[in-house]
C-alpha cells in the first residue's frame, strides 16, 4: 500500500523546508510516494525543493512548472502523476504535525465506507507563533447536507482520499476552491474527521480568513454550491450555507464600497439557487451586529485569558 502526498508550492521558501521534513518525518507501515510542484516560483522555493530530492531520491518527486499554471492545476498535475492508494494534500506553507497519516490511515481501515479522512488543526502566523485552533468539534463522520449546512470548515491541508476518487478532481477546469472538492467527496460517500490537531496552518496576515472573501473566492464558492444544490441535498442544509454566503458578500461590498452592485448580484443568486430569498438576506442583517459583538467578545476573553486559543470555524 502506498500513500501519495502531494505538495503545491509557489514562492514558499520561508516554509518548505518545515513542510517537507513534516512529511518525511511520518511514521507509517505503508510506502510513501512525495509529489511537490513548484508554480515557477522566484524565490528559493525550488533550490530547497531539489535538496530534498537529492537527499530522498526513491521518495521526494519535484516537479517544477517553467510558467506559472496556477494553484489549482498545479494540484491537478500532481495528483494526475500519483501512483498511490491514498492521496494526502498539503499546502507548501503549512505542515503536518507527528502522527498525522498514521492517525488518519487508522480511521479510514475502521471506516472502509469513508471517502476522505480530515483532521482539526492549529493555526501559525507567518513566524511560526500558534495564533489559534481551526476548528470546533465535528462529528467524526458526517454527510454532504452536514457539510454544506456547514459551510467550508474542512482543512484542505489535513485532506487525505482514497485514490480511486481522484478522477473528480482531475475532471475540474480553472481555479476552484477547496469547498468544491469536499463537496464532491460528500457526493460519493461519507467523510471521516480526526479530532484531534495533526496539521499546523499558516495565516498569513495579508490573506487572513476571518476577513472578506475576494472577489475571486466568492465566486468559486457560489460554484461549489451550486455544485451542490445540483446534488439534490436538501433545501435546509442549502439555506445555512446560504446565509453564510451572504454574509460574506456583505462584508466584502461593505469593505470595497460596493454595496451598490448587492441588488444586482441578489438577482442573479434568486434566478439560479432555489434556497434563496430576500428574506434570507434579512435575517443575515439582522444577525450581523450579534455576530460583531461575539467577535469583540470571543478577542476580549482571549486578551484577559491569556492561554485559550480562539476557534476559527466554531460549527
């Protein structure tokens, strides 16, 4: 049996060195096959790449794109060369932490029927320091409704799948957002989740995801749910993701002085998704100044504590 780990990396110097030694560094009784692809990078990222090779030659494959092709198929390419049973991603700027494939390798042989396997993780800023937690506690297998009521929780770094669904992934075109591949996962079967933090997440401050989705997120994630919704889950579960959605969409036309374009981009979300409502937009800015408030709140006590961790997705 044989696990291939794929790493896309773009500009990563500063972290992939801690990314690589995370992954070499797992213990497992299965053979390893290492897959990292390098987006034409400018920095060091491929010199630190092509170190790793040397030293783990039968292990370590770089692959190195001479233009940029982008993240998405970066990814595309490098899941389209494994050989492996399973397919674990990682980003070139997070790591995993010891004990991460062995843990999630347990699970999937007790749950044979579970199409991917996530884990919690914590979250580093760009020195490394632990900022906070990803993730409340999620059930340790849930559905595609629980995943969209939910909206995109899910870890893509902690991201491990049985090969034999791979060709969803290598099927998509264009950019594409994490959400749609578990979304296409929770399609096939149920997904598996490890409580427990096995992978350690970079924020950086300039792309934080507290903040608003650009432009470019919030329409790959309509995608995804859209995705969905042509899935048939239920009309529930499509309505909390909605809310969230509309949310987020507030908040970036709030914060790039757009909210003149909302009743246009409400129109074309009425006419295409059968969960929406313009009552559902209201309920979204009834809730905002609690959810305000819950922020404000949640940093005070993390200020006055001291040592507990703030909760990124608390679902």
């Amino acid at each position: 049996m044989k696990i291939s780990v794929c790493i896309v990396a773009y500009n990563h110097a500063r972290y992939i060195e801690d990314c690589l030694a995370s992954v070499v560094g797992q213990q497992v009784d299965v053979d390893l096959e290492i897959l990292v692809g390098d987006d034409c990078s400018s920095d060091d990222t491929r010199k630190i790449i092509s170190s790793y090779a040397e030293r783990y030659p039968k292990v370590v494959h770089p692959v190195f794109h001479e233009k940029n092709v982008g993240g998405s198929q970066n990814y595309r390419t490098l899941i389209g060369l494994s050989s492996g049973d399973y397919i674990a991603h990682l980003d070139g700027d997070d790591y995993w932490l010891p004990g991460k494939l062995a843990a999630q390798l347990a699970f999937a042989r007790q749950h044979p029927d579970s199409v991917a396997i996530y884990s919690n993780a914590i979250v580093i800023n760009d020195s490394g320091q632990l900022i906070a937690r990803f993730n409340s506690c999620i059930p340790d297998e849930f559905d595609l409704s629980f995943l969209v009521a939910k909206g995109n929780f899910l870890n893509a770094s902690s991201m491990l799948y049985r090969a034999e669904y791979k060709q969803l992934l290598l099927g998509l075109s264009g950019e594409t957002v994490d959400y749609l591949f578990h979304i296409l996962f929770a399609s096939r079967g149920r997904l598996g989740y490890v409580n427990r933090d096995l992978v350690a997440y970079r924020r950086h401050s300039a792309t934080s995801i507290s903040s608003a989705m650009p432009q470019a997120l919030l329409s790959q994630y309509w995608e995804a749910m859209m995705q969905a919704s042509a899935f048939g889950v239920d009309v529930p579960a499509l309505r909390q993701c909605m809310q969230l959605y509309c949310h987020s969409l507030i908040v970036f036309s709030l914060k790039q002085g757009r909210l003149g374009e909302l009743a246009h981009k409400f129109a074309k979300m009425r006419r295409e998704c059968r969960a929406f409502s313009y009552g559902l937009v209201l309920r979204v800015l009834i809730k905002m100044p609690l959810r305000v408030f819950r922020t404000i709140w949640r940093s005070a006590n993390l200020r006055l504590l001291g040592d507990t961790l703030v909760v990124l997705y608390r679902r």
